[in-house]
C-alpha cells in the first residue's frame, strides 16, 4: 500500500511576473455507463466540495516549480478528487481573483479523462466528491471561470473530431 498525503506550504509556489500565484486544475470526466456491456456517450464531471464549506467546485491548487502544469493538474486532482487519468489538451488560462484571499491568481485549466476512482485519497476526510451532467456541474459550480471552462470541454467532446476514450491522450492542435 502507498501512503499518499497533500502538498501543504507555499515555498515551491510559482508566481507570474506580475506577482499572480499561478493555479493548476483539472477537469475530471467519464462516459457514464448506462448498461452492462454498452457504452452511452453521457458525459459526467466530477465536482469536489471546498475543504472549509459546502461550495463545488473542480480540483485546483498551487503549480509547483518542480513539476509541469500537466503534472500539477494530475496530482491536484488526485489529492483532492481520488481520481487518476489522463490529462489532455489545456482549456486555457484564466485570471480570476480569490474569494478568500482578494488576490488575483492565474488558473490553467485541462480536462482529465479519468481511469481510476480511489477508495482513500489524501483529502478523503475533508471533501465531498460527486459524478454530475455537466448542466448539474455548471450550476453547482460558483466559479465563472472554471465554468468558462467546462464549456470549453463540453464544445471540444461534442465536436466529431474528437476521438473516443480508447484513443487517449486528446491531441493539441497547434495554433
């Protein structure tokens, strides 16, 4: 058994070069199965509550300097949500400012197509985690632009481009 724990403190914290504390967050989704030995095309996104109050929201957290914004967004999100998966292709970069702080932070945002749910995760014993439509996520979700964002996802998995769970990881488009 490994024993896991959340990254606590801020001293491996990046910063912009405006003074922004640079945020990471995922987007954890599933195909919903409807029946046994189908596959429907229902999307669901897991929400976690916040570690101090009932809001919902989607992992996010601080993007330390000695991993990537990819491997931030995928141990956010096991940290906080109990799910491990692919991260794909970067929703984008928002600026927002923090409720509890009144500081503006810098939020990268991707999708994490998720292959595993734990049992016991890190912040089990501090948040609530639940599989929703992403029309249930987007009322729940306080956050304008992590919602922002699940429209960006739920755009780019409608588009018949996009190729199925089995041909992950989601390439980028280079622009």
């Amino acid at each position: 058994m490994v024993c896991l724990a959340s990254r606590t403190g801020r001293h491996l914290q990046r910063y912009s070069n405006k003074g922004r504390r640079l945020v990471v967050g995922c987007i954890p989704y599933r195909y919903k199965d409807c029946k046994a030995g189908t596959f429907d095309d229902e999307l669901e996104v897991l929400v976690i509550s916040s570690q101090k109050g009932k809001a919902m929201m989607f992992p996010k957290g601080g993007w330390e300097l000695d991993e990537s914004l990819q491997e931030a967004a995928s141990r956010e999100s096991l940290e906080e949500a109990g799910v491990l998966g692919n991260v794909e292709c970067e929703l984008g970069t928002w600026s927002f400012k923090s409720k509890s702080r009144g500081t503006y932070h810098d939020g990268h945002m991707f999708p994490l197509l998720v292959t595993e749910e734990l049992d016991l995760w890190p912040e089990k014993e501090f948040r609530r985690r639940t599989w929703m439509s992403a029309a249930e996520a987007r009322e729940v979700c306080q956050h304008s632009w992590m919602n922002e964002a699940l429209d960006i996802l739920v755009h780019r998995l409608s588009d018949p481009r996009h190729k199925r769970e089995e041909d992950f990881p989601m390439p980028c488009e280079i622009e």
